[in-house]
C-alpha cells in the first residue's frame, strides 16, 4: 500500500509540475505581445460633428485585444463624422464614420461668422455656374423718389465684396452633385454686421450676385451710379486687365464690403440732393425772361431755352429743367404796383372818340399825361415804359 500511494503520489506531482510551466510559459507569452495605439473618444461627441484632435485622442492596447475594423490612423477619420453618438473612452470604429456629408450644416459655420440666405432665380444664380465655396459680390439696385418732378431714378451700389459662397440650395461644400439651373436660394457666409447690411438692402431694393474669381481679392470699391450714368459716360470696352480703380473712391474698407452706417448714410444723402434745387443748378439752366403786360401791371416770367439744351439730353433731364423752370417762377417777387402817374391821368387827357361805331383808338400814354414834379416822380417811383391802351368811350 505504502508503495502505490507513493507512486500515485508521483504521478500527481509530475502533471502538477507540467501545468505549472505550462502557465508560465503561456503568461511570458503575453507579455512579449506588441502594443497597438487606436483611436478614442476624449469628449462626448454627437453624430454630425467633425472629428479632430480636439474631441478624439490615441490609446495603446495589446493587438489581441483590439477589436477588428478600429481606427488607429489620424488620417482615416480626418474630415469625416460619426453616424451615431460615441461617448468618452469609446474605440473609433470605421463603420461608424461617415463622409464629408454627413457633417451637419451648423459644424461647418466658421465660428464668429453667420449664414445669409439670398433668394435667386436662373439669371441672378448664373445658370447653376454659382457652386459652393465661391465667391461673389451683391450688388443692391433701389430706386429714390424726387419730390418735385415726382420721377423715379434708379441707383445700383455694390454692398459687398469678395464673399463666400456656403451652399447653393442644399448643396453644400464637400457634397457631390451638380447644381441645377433653377436655383431658388443661394447662402452666404457673412459676419453680424454684414448679415444686418445685407437685409437692410434687401428691403430697400433688388440684390444680385457677380461672380468673381476665387483668387481675385483686390478691392474694386466701385463708385453708386444712378441711371443719369447712360446720358453722360462713353461706352466700355470689355478688358482682361485689372479694373481700374474708381477716382472718387476713398481709403479702402473692409475685404467684405462697407459698413451699415456708410450705406445707408449714401442713400440717405442721394435722397436728398436730389429733393433739393439748389441755386448753382437754376443758373446753369438757360431761360428767357418774358415780361407780360396786365393793364399798368407787368410781371416777369422765367421760360426754358429748349433750343439752347444739349441735344443728347434725355427726356427726364428736360422735364426737371422746366420743373426748376417753374419753382423759380413760383417763388418769384410778386409784380410791382401801377404808378399813380399813370392811371388816373390817363383817363383824363384821352381824345374823345369820333364815331361810335369806329374802334377805340389807341393813345399811347406818353403823349397825354403829364410828366409829374420831380418831387411826385421820386414818390411814385420809375417811369413805366410806353405802351398802347384802348380810349375808353
């Protein structure tokens, strides 16, 4: 008995002896095992917002316990999104990431900056030529009432300048497709002050949009132009050199376009000189003075020399010159009293009549009144000029 128990006794203590180095070579095993970095989540991110190193991070786990499909490049999630949310410590799966669009539209505003919508159809869009992440200029054309001919002038000013383009109906920056022709809106990436600018011309007038070159960051700052331009400018001759710059344009502004206070200031300032007829402008203005006889009473009467206009001269520019025309007359001094010396003894020393079925003859005044007293003469005034008047029967 004492011989089998030991012999059973040896048995046990060899397999015991093999586990064991079988353990330790299993657990020398593991820990010659490579290290691998996979990317993670340091912040809770929600689906839609761009992956970067802000919100993802790198961690080393051993390759066995890497799960298959795991993101350990930066560049396999540059530009990209997650499909569905993924909290902090979380492994970045490639089967959760999406492309460029699936990035919501609020991820991709530049922060400080706000998105403008303009509406717009085929002509003002270019046919579909307008594509995201170009860049245009809006011009504003408005149009300023004059109070005193009552007539309409249309003025066109450019209200910003080099701006981007954020999406072109739904498509947006990154997205693949074509852009219809039929556009209906067109958004653009403004800050606050140009947001405010661009809905202030948007209810003054009509905004269109130029197509510029994306390279093309020079300032033209173009001066306003009213529709007197076409009477008085020779024509353009279309040039691929540099536009030349407006002679009555100041120190530049902003890249993006002038301030609020400064165009509503412009049109503010052309309402009102064009409501105003001011003096210089009554002289330049050719007249005839006409003197019209009443009786003893004369009155002068400004009337327009249309044969000494400008013969390029446009119909409205003749209508507001007999408009100015008339406002002088209107404020005119009021005609000068008859000269006692000229009524009363006029009647007295008329000739009577010979027959009374001949017309009344015509005496002209000179002849019968008596020339006053120099003292009278002062008193009454200057001497009237001669003229005829009926003999009173």
């Amino acid at each position: 008995m004492k011989m089998k128990s030991m012999m059973l006794l040896l048995v046990a203590a060899g397999f015991g002896l093999v586990a064991m180095l079988g353990v330790m070579q299993v657990l020398n095993g593991k820990g010659d095992e490579p290290m691998v970095k996979v990317a993670v989540a340091t912040a809770d991110i929600p689906a839609g917002m761009p992956l970067d190193d802000t919100n993802v991070g790198f961690k080393e786990f051993q390759q066995s316990t890497v799960p298959s499909g795991a993101v350990t490049k930066q560049e396999e999630y540059a530009g990209k999104a997650l499909v569905s949310r993924a909290v902090p410590g979380e492994i970045i799966m490639t089967a959760k990431l999406g492309g460029a669009d699936s990035i919501t539209a609020s991820h991709q505003i530049p922060k400080g900056m706000r998105v403008a919508t303009v509406s717009v159809n085929a002509t003002k869009s270019h046919s579909g030529l307008i594509r995201p992440t170009d860049r245009v200029d809006v011009v504003c054309t408005y149009d300023v009432p004059n109070p005193v001919t009552r007539q309409k002038s249309t003025h066109v000013k450019t209200v910003l300048e080099f701006i981007e383009v954020f999406a072109v109906d739904a498509l947006r920056a990154g997205r693949e497709g074509d852009v219809e022709v039929a556009v209906k809106n067109v958004s653009l990436i403004v800050d606050p002050e140009q947001f405010q600018l661009l809905k202030a011309a948007e209810g003054l007038g009509e905004l269109n949009l130029s197509l510029r070159n994306r390279e093309d960051k020079e300032k033209t700052q173009v001066a306003e132009l009213s529709d007197n331009v076409f009477f008085q400018r020779d024509t353009s001759i279309g040039t691929r050199t540099e536009p030349a710059k407006s002679k009555s344009a100041a120190e530049p502004v902003a890249s993006q376009g002038p301030g609020l206070q400064d165009f509503l200031a412009s049109a503010m300032t052309a309402m009102s000189e064009t409501a105003t007829v001011k003096t210089s402008q009554s002289a330049e203005t050719p007249t005839w003075v006409m003197t019209i006889y009443r009786g003893v009473e004369t009155q002068d009467i400004e009337v327009l020399d249309e044969a000494a206009l400008p013969k390029g001269m446009s119909s409205l520019e003749r209508q507001r010159q007999r408009a100015r025309t008339r406002t002088r007359n209107d404020h005119a001094e009021p005609a000068l009293p008859p000269s006692p010396a000229v009524s009363k003894p006029a009647a007295a020393a008329a000739p009577t009549p010979a027959a009374p079925a001949a017309p009344p003859a015509l005496t002209p005044i000179s002849e019968p009144v008596a020339e006053p007293a120099p003292a009278a003469q002062a008193a009454a005034g200057p001497t009237l000029p001669a003229l005829f008047l009926p003999t009173l029967n």
